[in-house]
C-alpha cells in the first residue's frame, strides 16, 4: 500500500507528474516572476508619496518627469506581470491536464486488471470517487492552486522582506497579528485530529456517492410502494451522518478561523498605533510618514497572500488523501500474468480439487466451493445446477479467472488457466449471462464487441441468428439505434439476445450460458434456444441452469450443495439416484404444473415432461 517506503502528499503527486515536473517548475518560476515584477506598482506608489510628501509645502517644486517615469513603470510592469502570469498559468494547465490524463488511463488499465474480489469488497461509489472526484482534485490544485501558491508565497516573501527593510518595527507591528492568527487556527486544525476529521470527510462522500447510486437504482420499487427517500435507510443515514459531521466539524474549528480572519483583516489596527507612536518623537521626518502610508496601504493587500498560504495547508491535507486513495487503488494487485505462458489447442475444462474462499467485508473468509472435481468435455455440454448460493455462479466465474483458486487447478486443455496469459483467456471464453450489460451505444456496436473485426454482414447474420433482428429493425434507426441514456431502452428478453447476438459473432471455443433464456417469451424461446443449439456445436458448454428442462439432454450435469458436488450425471441417471437432483426436478415439475385457482396439478400439457420438445440440448 501506500504507506510503506512510499512518498506522499506533494512529493508523491510530483512522483506521479513524472516527466509533468518541468511544466510544473516552470509554471513555479513563471509564477514568481510574475508576483515580483506586479510589486514593482507599489514600489512606484512609494516613491509617488515621498515625492509628493517631501514638497506637500512647495507643489511646484513636485518632479512631475519622475512621476511620469514611475507611472509608465507601473503600466509596464502590470502588463509584464500579466503576461508571465498567463505564462505560469498555461504551464500548469498543460501540466494538470497530462497528469489528469495519465492517471486516468492508469487507473482505468489497473481496474481493467484486478480480480472481482476487489469489486466485491469495494462500492461502485468509492471506485467512481476515485476515478473523478479525488483526480480531479488532484487536477484543480496542479492547474490552479499550485501556481496561486506559488505567487503567494513570493509576494508575502517579497513584502515582508521590504517591510523589514524600510521600517522593521512596523513590520513587527505588522507580523504579529498574521502570527497569532496562525496560532488560533493551526494549533486546532493540524495533527492527528484534523487528519482523522479529513479520512472522515472522504469516507462520508464515497458512502454518500454508493448509496446514491443505489438509491437511484432502486427509485421503481420506491416509486411502486410509494416511500421517500426516509424510508431507503441508508442513503437517508449516510446523508444525516454527513450533515452532522459537518456541523460538529465547522462547530469545532469556529472559533480558531474566526480569531484568524478578525485578526488578519485587522492589520492596520497594528500598524497604526506603532507608527504614530514612532512618528510622534520625530514629527517633521516626512521620509517616515511616506513610509506609514505605503505600509497602510499594502495592509489589506498583504492578508491576500496571506490567506492563500493558509489554505494551502487545508489544500495539502486533502491533497495528500487523495493521492494516498489514488495509491491505494494503483496498488491493487492484478492478475498475474504467466513467466511461461502457454496456449491450449484442445478446449476440454477440468476443475481438480478446487477450494476457493469469498473475503466479507469484516476480511473473514466465506467458503463458496470444496473439493470440487469434474471435467467437461470439448463438444459436449455440462450443466451446473444446485440450490441458490450452492456456488453454481462461482464456479464460471473461476474459469474466466474472475477469481484465482486458492485450492486446486481449473485447466482448458490440459493447461492451468493461470498458465494462459490473460488476453488469451478471454479469447476463448464467450459469456451469455441472466442479467446482461449493454453499453450506451447503438445496438450496431453492441454487437459488433463480440468481434471488432467483423464485417457490417456478420453482424447481421449474428442478429438474425440470435432472433435479434425483428426487433431491431422496429427501432428508430434500426441497427444504429443509441441504446440507453439518450436513445431507447430494450426489454430484458431484447437485451438478452444481443448478448447471444455478440457471443455468436465472438464464436469462442468455450461457452458459459447463465439462464441465457431467462427473459425470453415463450414465442421466442423456441427460436432462441435453436439460435443457442447453433451457437453450442462443437463448443464446451458450460450451462448454470434454473429452468431444469433446459439441461435434460446435457452431456453431464453436476448438482451442487453448499459448495461441494452432491452427484453428477446424466437426467435419467440422476433421477433414478433419488438425490438431490431429483428433488429439484420434481419441485420444478410441480411449479411448472401449479395453476391459479386450482388446487391440483394440470393434465400436464406443459409440463417439463413434454417428450422433449422445448429442450435446449438433445
């Protein structure tokens, strides 16, 4: 992680600008030039005060050449000061804007990389927090708080230097109430308190963001029993956490801020009683009062930088969270990649032995699967069926590594999968899952990620074969139809067949079928379950099933209990065991027969023993 001999805060951030640090060293420069050469106005108004002080008796006496000279270095000045300021800020931006853009393809190629255990123990918000908020705070302060540090810094430097130089004890006058302020307010907002306050911050945003997420996820159940957003109690809590924490954190550094500013906008109050104090012994030394008037008159304007430099330290603070969660997830491990890769020529899968374990969010481990031993055979489809939570989605999940085993080895081929490099892996397997994930695109390009390759007519035949392109002719735009925000939305049984219309084009030599006719009318079923007969010759399958009549011609069909194999076999031989499987089929019967308003069974007509009409595999 991001703690152990690593940098952090700034150097960490520097660290990940890498090449960036020029820009950045140059935007610093820029930036410093740029504040001196925009004190050189001030400087002018001094010499325009003595000038005017020296002959307030005599105005003709008054060199107007040398007030000329002064305001045409003032106008110079600004505009200098302008341009290299300008200079500064371009730098920082092109800076700001590579880094933003770098870390983003970073972070997006890691979680590209990582198992699903990490998505599992993690909230959809904490990951987009990251991704978004906390590397665009990182951008902000590159783009526009370092350079406005910068200059800051170099014109309170700059000041405070000139005040000690033309009268030191107006410049203690002058210190003082700045150093107090500081005092009242670091002394409650540094140390171990504030950073904890900081963690609390971000961790009340990303459970805020998750719970949002949710909250709108699940607005037509809330909509449906007509509740509000108390009665979603954890984005309601998350929320009042949040507002209250708030509270508590402005009601206990009030005070310290407060004494701060008052004291700060306050500076003349300082200066004054001192100078008249020091003018009173030598009432007729014009030079001194001119000295006076420029330090009245630079008081408001020395709070400015100031108060940047105050919250540079709050900036640095959340800074260093940021880039320490930015870490956090860079050093997330990936899947590991083989030293030797090697590359199946044969597609049989074998699980040996395989034990694997789910980490809960309190880091206890949950057993999903044990001495799990089986082989499916290339050409040949293998059922995985079982009571909910029995594991029958974790063990496709682990063939795709997913997941790694902790115990055993899954092989395709003869070849551990963790032997095959990634990018292969997913070359063979094609996925068809219950519930499937379309992008927000047009239903062309859907399709089209099964094989980026393939030409406008594969990608038609595929939706034809898929029972796709009924439907999709009866769109707006047929095939270029945007699907999603800003375009259409498909049916769950429509959204499915695209998922089979993009397995098809991918035609991988493994198969893995999660319930994939689950939405499908019983219109469409039929021609679905050909268009998967089609899709399934000569592949291995791998077929999650809950609708049993789907598996009865399966090859070998596995039944699952609590993470272990209770039988294997084919639909008949299983059925004559009296086991598991059996019990499931005749509930399965007996659900498939249940009619409203009767109280015994139908004449079987649909009944999943219908002489094997509907099913899937023969």
């Amino acid at each position: 992680m991001a703690g152990n001999g690593k940098k952090k805060g700034i150097a960490r951030l520097l660290e990940l600008a890498g090449q960036k640090r020029t820009l950045l060293v140059a935007s610093a420069v820029l930036s410093t030039f740029s504040m001196l050469v925009l004190l050189v106005p001030f400087l002018a108004i001094y010499r325009v005060l003595a000038e005017f002080l020296e002959h307030a008796s005599a105005p003709g006496r008054i060199d107007v050449a040398l007030i000329k000279r002064w305001s045409f270095v003032t106008v110079v000045s600004l505009v200098a000061g302008f341009a290299l300021m300008y200079a500064g800020g371009m730098a920082s931006h092109i800076a700001a804007f590579r880094l933003l853009y770098g870390l983003r393809i970073q972070l997006t190629e890691r979680l590209g990389n990582l198992s699903l255990g990490y998505y599992d123990r993690s909230s959809t918000g904490k990951i987009k927090k990251i991704v978004e908020h906390d590397v665009e705070k990182i951008e902000k302060f590159v783009a526009h708080q370092l350079p406005d540090v910068v200059n800051a810094a170099a014109m309170a430097f700059a000041l405070i230097g000139g005040m000690f130089y033309l009268q030191p004890w107006l410049a203690l006058a002058c210190l003082l109430p700045i150093a107090l302020g500081f005092w009242a307010q670091f002394s409650m907002m540094m140390g171990e308190r504030s950073r904890q306050a900081l963690r609390q911050y971000y961790d009340a945003i990303e459970s805020i963001s998750s719970s949002s997420i949710q909250y709108v996820r699940g607005m037509p159940s809330i909509k449906i029993f007509g509740q509000t957003v108390h009665s979603f109690r954890r984005f309601y809590l998350d929320m009042t956490q949040y507002r209250d924490f708030l509270l508590r954190y402005a009601d206990d550094f009030r005070h310290g801020y407060v004494t701060y500013r008052v004291l700060l906008l306050s500076l003349a109050a300082f200066i004054m009683p001192v100078g008249v104090f020091l003018l009173s012994r030598d009432p007729r030394n014009v030079s001194f009062a001119a000295v006076l008037l420029l330090f009245l008159a630079l008081s408001p304007g020395i709070a400015v930088p100031i108060f940047k430099l105050n919250g540079l330290a709050s900036t640095l603070g959340m800074i260093a969270e940021s880039v320490r969660r930015v870490d956090e997830l860079l050093d997330e491990p990936e899947l590991t990649e083989p030293a030797r890769p090697r590359v199946p020529t044969e597609y049989t899968i074998a699980f040996e032995r395989v034990g694997f374990c789910y980490e809960g969010t309190a880091g206890e481990r949950i057993r999903a699967l044990s001495d799990v031993s089986f082989v499916a055979r290339q050409g040949e489809v293998t059922a995985i069926v079982g009571p909910s939570g029995s594991g029958k989605t974790t063990v496709a999940e682990l063939i795709a590594r997913f997941w790694d085993t902790q115990e055993g080895a899954i092989t395709i081929g003869g070849a551990d999968i963790r032997d095959i490099p990634v990018g292969k892996l997913m070359e063979l397997l094609s996925f068809v899952f219950q519930d499937s994930f379309l992008f927000s695109d047009t239903v062309y390009n859907n399709i089209a990620m099964g094989n980026p390759g393939a030409s406008r007519e594969e990608v038609y035949r595929a939706a034809q074969a898929a029972q796709c392109s009924e439907f999709i002719e009866a769109l707006p735009q047929g095939y270029e139809t945007r699907i999603g925000q800003g375009g259409v939305y498909l049916s769950g049984g429509e959204e499915q067949r695209v998922s089979v219309a993009r397995a098809l084009l991918k035609n991988a030599p493994i198969l893995v079928l999660d319930e994939a006719t689950a939405y499908a009318d019983p219109e469409n079923e039929h021609r679905m379950q050909r268009a998967l007969r089609e899709l399934m010759r000569g592949k291995t399958v791998i077929m999650i099933a809950h609708r049993l009549r789907t598996i009865r011609g399966a090859d070998n069909i596995i039944a699952l209990r609590q993470g272990t194999i209770a039988e294997q076999g084919r639909h008949d031989e299983l059925l004559r065991l009296q086991g598991l499987y059996a019990g499931m089929w005749n509930a399965y019967v007996e659900a498939s027969n249940w009619r409203l308003g009767e109280r015994g069974h139908s004449d079987g007509a649909d009944s999943p023993n219908d002489g094997g009409q509907s099913r899937m595999v023969d």
